[in-house]
C-alpha cells in the first residue's frame, strides 16, 4: 500500500475503510466485494473532482488505486470479471452486501460452506449461465502439451512403457488434419 497515494486521496477528502486495504489470509467473498466497491467508489469520487477541477495534485490512475487492496493482476483475473457479473444478479448482490433479506447459503449456494472463495462464485456464475463445470481427474492433464499443431502424448507412451510395449518416450502425433494420404519418397 503506497502511502504517497494514501495520502493524495486524504488531502482530496476521499474518505474509505482503511481497513478493507489490510492483508487478510483467507478474506470472505464478502470482504472481497466490499473491496471491489471502495476501488469502484474511489474511482468515481477522483472522477468527479478532476471534472469539477478541484483535485489537488496529480490524479491517482485506476491502477493505483486498484493496487491499495489487491494486486492488478488478480484484479483483472478475478475482480473485474467475477465481481461484476455477481453484482447483476439481485439474490447474490443480497448475499455479498449481507443484507437482512439475503438468501441463505444453501438457497443461494445449494450448499452450506464456512468460507466462499472466488472460484466458488466462477462456478456459481458458470452454472447459471448454463455452463457444465469440466471435472478433471487427477493426472489426465497433467503432462500434455501442445507444440506448434502437434500434440505431445505422453501417457500413452508410459501406458505403453508399463506394459512392457514400448521405450517409454514421448512421441508426437500429427493431428488428424495435418496427416497426408501421399506416400513420402523415398531417399537414398
């Protein structure tokens, strides 16, 4: 938390909770959305004294401002996506502002858990946008990559290895589309 831009915002009476800037091992989504707010809020009250012309020195950038509870990157990532899109729906507005009429966690969530996290709220937004959650086993992707069109298979060449059929190597396989019909001539 830069101190410089802490104290740009107090000369210019750009009152938040200070608090909400604080580290938090493992913060509520409720604690999560109230930051969302004091970046959202702060932007537009700095907004609207650059248009009536009375900040004092030089404008704090979103980023700045951003940056005095979260890290940009996580911002962009999670915040900017997740926050705003929960936001729209009127029963999880209720939820993250923990008002009197909110759903319980278990009307809302479908389940009741101690402690939501944004990959919870990604789920909740993707099951109802009607997209299916992709269950990955343990080790199916691990492993595999993609180079330039070909695909580096190396389970079936450890499939292969355990069974005794093969060296146990990596072996690219050409897509389907790339494979050509035409024999190859022949050298030598």
């Amino acid at each position: 938390m830069s101190k410089k831009h802490l104290k740009s915002l107090n000369k210019n009476h750009i009152e938040f909770d200070r608090d909400l800037c604080q580290v938090v091992d493992k913060p509520t989504l409720q604690l999560l959305y109230q930051r969302y707010c004091a970046v959202n809020d702060i932007r537009r009250q700095i907004d609207q004294k650059i248009k009536d012309r009375t900040w004092k020195g030089i404008a704090l950038t979103k980023v700045d401002v951003i940056e005095l509870f979260v890290s940009r990157s996580i911002w962009y990532a999670w915040y900017a996506i997740q926050m705003r899109d929960a936001e729209k729906n009127k029963n999880m507005r209720a939820w993250l502002t923990e008002a009197d009429d909110a759903p319980s966690d278990k009307n809302l969530w479908g389940t009741i858990k101690d402690h939501r996290t944004l990959t919870d709220l990604d789920g909740w937004l993707k099951a109802k946008a009607g997209i299916k959650p992709t269950m990955v086993k343990k080790g199916a992707v691990k492993g595999k990559a993609t180079v330039k069109g070909k695909a580096t298979v190396k389970e079936k060449a450890k499939a292969n290895a355990s069974q005794g059929t093969g060296k146990g190597k990596e072996k690219e396989v050409e897509p389907k589309a790339a494979r050509s019909h035409k024999k190859k001539p022949a050298t030598g």
